[in-house]
C-alpha cells in the first residue's frame, strides 16, 4: 500500500515533466506522445538524472491509463461505422496484420528467440497506433478518402489486437502443451458471447437512463464504473484488463449516447494515458537499445516498408485508386499503445526476452516521429508515383479499378449473394484447415523430431523441421 505523500510527489513529478516535456515537442510541431515517452526516460532509472520516481507507484497509474485508452477506443468502435467503409477495410487489416506479424516472427526466429517470443514480436509490430494516426491527422487536417479508410482498417486492427491479447494473455513458456490452441479459442469466444450477450441487454438501456438523468458528474461515475468493473471481470476470467474495457467500451457506444460520454471521460482518459507513456518511457533502457540497435533498425524497417508495401498493395487490389492506395499505406506506417501492451504482456508472462520491450519502445518512438512527414509526404509522393508509373500498370490500375466500381455498381441478386456465401464459407474451411495444419506442425514437430532421432541417430537438431527451433 502506498503512503498518500508518496503517491502525490510521484503523480506531481511525473505530470510536472510530461508537461514541459509535451510543450516542448508541441512547438516543435511534433506528436505529444513522444513527450511523454522522453518525460519518462528523463524520470527513469536509466538516466544519471536525480529526478527518479517510484516505478511501481507509476506502473499502477499506467494501468489506469491503459483500462481508459481501451474504453475510449471501444466507444469509437461502430459496427455501423465500419459496415459504412465496407468489407475492403477488414480485408486489408487482415492481410497486413497477417503479412507483418508474419515478417515479424521471421525476424524474431532470426535472433534466436523462442517461437512463442517472436510471435510476441511479430504481434507487437503488426497493429498501427490509433492514437498518433487520429492525432496526426487533426494537426494536419487531412481530408479524404483516405482518411476514412485508415480510420476503418484502425478499428479492425483494434478488433484484431484484442484478439491476439486474449489469446497471448494465457500463454506461458509451456502453453502449447498446457494449453490446447482450440481450447484456448473455444474459451475466448465463450466468454465474449456471455459478456456481451448480458452486456448488450444491460450497459445501452443503464447508459440511456443514466443519460437522461442530465447530471455530467452521474454520468461520468456510471461510465468509468462500467469500465473498470468490465476490465476487472475480464481480469478475474483471465484475460488482459484491455479486452474488458473495450468491450464495455462499445456496449456503451450501442446507447447512441456515446458522444457526450466520450466528452466528459476525455479530460480524465488523458491524465492517465499520459502517465502510461510516461511509464513506457521509463522503461525504455539505452543501453539495451544501443546494445540492439541492429534490431531496432531492422524492426522499424519492417514496420515502414512492410506496413506501406501491404497495405497499398491490399488498399489497390480492393478498389481504391493508386493515390489513394499509397496515401493509406504511407499513413499506417507506425507502431503504438497496442505494441507496448502486448510487448508488457510477453515480458510479465516471461514468454519474451527482456530486450523484446525497449526494441518495441525504440521502434515506437521512431515510427511516432517519422508518422507526420509520411502523411504529410503521402499525397505529393501517390501524385508522382500515380505519374510515373509505366504506362503498362498505368493502364491494368485504371482497366481494374473500373471493373472493382462496376462490380459495386452493379445491384445484387440473390445468385450473387449465394455466390458470396459461399466463396466466404470456402475461405473460412480453408482459412480454418491452413492455420490448425500449421499450429499442428508447430506442436507436434518436437515430440516428432525426438522419435526421429531415436529411430535414425541423427541429432536432435538434424531430426527438427528447418523452421522449428526449439520449443515454445
């Protein structure tokens, strides 16, 4: 238990440097986030600064900060919303989810790291930040079609980065034999069909009451009481104190009412938020990042070229044009809170190496530099690229684009939709056959590599598959 004069001179130190820190960097038209992250290693143990606070007094608030950051990204979430952008968005947040987390784990078994360390680093480098993205734009007032495309492929990568906390969250260095995957899976989705099947009946009709109350203050009370009661739920379950917050997050937004929450929990979501990257801040140790500095180089360029290449590639081939493909993909181009969440997550189950949490740290706090000039560079770099293409792609980008917006033009019938159904369940059996095959091979390639060498001779290493090296 902390002593009350403790608390107040760590919360006044930390708030004290986050806020000359954040003037700072505002001036220099720079992300506020990377303020808060260099008020944090100016408080850190790392630095020969006297100005060192209690981290676990600090790690405590960031947890807070977290919980609200979820709730607030949950009250942006609208399945209206992302039906409204269509079905290019999800596809596109998939593919370069898939394709990045893949590049990531590839790069991960490159080190040394155990499989179960790189899919951590591979999980913590695929989902781009809302918050610096949604912060970037408002500075520069971007407009467009691109915009509402980077803001819909951002709510799908959410939905997508809550599901690899859930299922990372009860992994251990001997889950894959402890855990079944499928098991694991079966759980999560029970779980979110209970909590939001009560949820769904409960938390709109409570909201809309609460609401017409007219009083701010009730309303603030009941709003932040649904959220932290839903992230302690989730917590007691088992899962990551994020999914319970989002989620209870968007059974809020389902009251319609969720404008005017998000307005009065916004002053209070802030405060906490910067404290948690302050806290990210004092984790980052230079030392470790000028030890791996490799690393770090290699991560942030499979950030930048794997996050611009995939998803202008996957933004193309779903109907956009190519300035507006490029302009999505130079946006995405950047890792934030999720990657520190997920990175925590590995480091507290002992899962990932301690270097995983300061490349992850260091990556972020390029890629948050870096994410303006891409979005400022973004619409003179898709007009030159649009220009200098050789007239042969010229000429296929505009022959499908046309066949993409003739297909959307053209009305439904009902053959179609059979059609699309079952084109969708064909993709999901396979989808669902492919990823058991794999997670299969992953479990049974030691036990298999064993018997082989007990048979043959051969070592334990010549026995294993090429891609498995060691256990997770």
């Amino acid at each position: 238990m902390h002593e009350a004069h403790d608390l107040l001179r760590n919360l006044a130190l930390v708030l004290a440097v986050a806020a000359a820190t954040t003037i700072l960097f505002d001036r220099l038209r720079q992300p506020v986030v990377f303020g808060y992250m260099l008020a944090g290693l100016i408080i850190g143990p790392h630095l020969p600064i006297p100005l060192v606070v209690d981290e676990r007094i600090v790690r405590t608030l960031s947890e807070l900060g977290v919980i609200l950051l979820m709730f607030s990204l949950g009250l942006e979430f609208s399945l209206r919303r992302l039906m409204r952008t269509g079905w290019a968005v999800v596809i596109v947040a998939v593919l370069q989810s898939s394709l990045v987390l893949w590049l990531g784990h590839q790069a991960g078994r490159l080190m040394g790291w155990s499989v179960l360390a790189s899919l951590y680093a591979g999980a913590a480098i695929a989902i781009s930040s809302t918050t610096i993205i949604v912060k970037a734009f408002a500075d520069q007032g971007a407009r467009g079609r691109f915009t509402e495309l980077v803001v819909g492929i951002l709510i799908v990568e959410d939905l997508i980065a809550i599901v690899l906390l859930a299922l990372l969250t009860p992994a251990s260095p001997g889950a894959s034999q402890a855990i079944p995957i499928a098991g694991t899976i079966v759980r999560l989705f029970s779980f979110l069909a209970g909590f939001l099947l009560v949820g769904s009946l409960l938390v709109p009709r409570l909201t809309r009451f609460v609401v017409g109350l007219q009083r701010s203050e009730i309303t603030l009370i009941v709003s932040i009481g649904i959220c932290f009661g839903a992230a302690a739920l989730a917590q007691w379950v088992g899962y990551s104190v994020a999914l319970g917050a989002f989620i209870a997050g968007s059974l809020i937004a389902e009251s319609g009412e969720e404008r005017q929450i998000a307005k009065l929990v916004e002053p209070v979501r802030d405060m906490f938020a910067a404290v948690f990257f302050v806290s990210v801040g004092m984790m980052i140790v230079p030392s470790l990042v000028a030890e791996h500095w490799v690393a770090v180089l290699g991560f942030t360029l499979l950030v930048v070229v794997g996050k611009i290449g995939a998803v202008t590639l996957a933004t193309f081939l779903t109907g956009s044009g190519t300035r507006t493909a490029v302009q999505t993909g130079m946006s995405l181009a950047q890792i934030g809170e999720f990657s520190f969440i997920i990175a925590g997550v590995g480091l507290a189950s002992g899962a990932a190496p301690p270097e995983l949490y300061p490349i992850v740290v260091a990556v972020s706090a390029i890629t948050t530099l870096t994410t303006p000039w891409f979005i400022r560079l973004a619409d003179p770099a898709a007009a030159w690229i649009d220009r200098n293409l050789p007239r042969p792609l010229q000429t296929f980008a505009a022959l499908y684009g046309t066949w993409i917006e003739s297909l959307r033009a053209r009305p439904e019938t009902s053959a179609d939709k059979d059609r699309l159904r079952r084109a969708l369940r064909g993709l999901a059996i396979d989808s669902f056959v492919i990823v058991s095959l794999s997670i299969g091979a992953s479990v049974a390639a030691e036990p298999l590599g064993l018997r082989l060498s007990e048979r043959t001779g051969w070592r334990l290493i010549q026995a294993k598959p090429w891609w498995w090296q060691g256990p997770f």
